[in-house]
C-alpha cells in the first residue's frame, strides 16, 4: 500500500492511502494517523483455523 502525505491548504493535510483520501486539519494529525495505520498493517496477523465438522460418534 502506498500512503502519501501532503499539504492541501495552510491548515488542510491529506493523506493518500492508494486511491482512498483521508483529510486532516493538522500535519500532526496526519502524521499520527500514519504512523498508527503503518503500525497495523505491520502488525502480525493469524488467519482463523477453519473448523472441522465433527462426526457423530457411533
């Protein structure tokens, strides 16, 4: 995922997460919200074990 961050306006930040935009009222913010989503998506995921149906017993 490509994420960009750039100054719209004097107190106007966007930042680009591919084609999705997300605005924000400070660089601060923008910063932040980066670092949180960058964070997540490094993050270690499980994928859920899939469950087998269980035979009756006889």
């Amino acid at each position: 995922m490509k994420i960009l961050i750039k100054e719209l306006a004097k107190s106007q930040w966007q930042v680009r997460l591919d084609q999705h935009a997300v605005t924000f009222r400070s660089e601060d913010e923008a910063r932040a919200f980066t670092r949180t989503l960058e964070a997540r998506i490094q993050a270690p995921h499980t994928l859920p074990i899939l469950q087998q149906p269980q035979r009756a017993a006889g």
